[in-house]
C-alpha cells in the first residue's frame, strides 16, 4: 500500500501503530481496550520507531484516566476549551491596564461563546 511513497517502511508502521490507538480510544468497554492495548504492545515493539516506544509509554502513563474515558465517557474537554479561551483573551489584551475591563472581557467573550 504504501511502497511507492514510503520506501523506508516508516509511514507504513506509522499506520500500523495507528490503527490499534484508534481502536483503544473508540473502545466502548474495558475488555476491547484492553485488547486494543495488547495489539498496540505488539505492533509498537515490531515497528521499533522512536515514536512508538513514547507513545505506548504515554499510553501507560495514562492507563487509569483512559479507563475513565471509557468507563464514564467524561473528559475534561470544557475546561480545557475555557482555559484555551482564556488565553487567547490575554494574549489579545496585553494592554489592558484596567484589571475590571479585563476580567469583564473574558466573562463576556466566555458568555457569547456559551450563548451562541
């Protein structure tokens, strides 16, 4: 499949590796993600790339809160997307020297947002 573009074999185990995160991630039980988790190991140690060891040990890393994932289907997605919002706030209003105008600002950008 990919043997015209990718002469070195890298992208093609880049796919392979791929493959079994996504399936880990869309897993609706513990039982398939655990599965997923084995294919991983073992795809990841046959690809030898130096992204695949990291990546399998981020996976580790984050076992228990990706157990949670799939367990409760609860990320926290919000408050990462308010705290991104936020910045972007202070990036944009460096020269605020009014602290209240900028405190509203970000009520009412965070408020516009929700209301939309």
């Amino acid at each position: 499949m990919f043997a015209v573009d990718d002469p070195t074999g890298q992208l093609e185990w880049a796919w392979a590796v791929k493959e079994p995160l996504r399936l880990l991630l869309a897993a609706a039980s513990l039982d398939r993600a655990a599965t997923a988790m084995q294919t991983l190991h073992a795809v990841a140690k046959v690809a030898a790339t130096a992204e695949s060891d990291p990546l399998v040990a981020a996976i580790e890393a984050w076992w228990s809160a990706i157990e949670v994932l799939i367990i409760t289907g609860v990320t926290n997605a919000r408050t990462e997307a308010a705290n991104t919002t936020i910045k972007q706030i202070k990036r944009t209003g460096r020269g605020f020297r009014n602290a209240e105008n900028y405190r509203s600002r970000i009520l009412l950008t965070s408020a516009a947002k929700t209301a939309a």
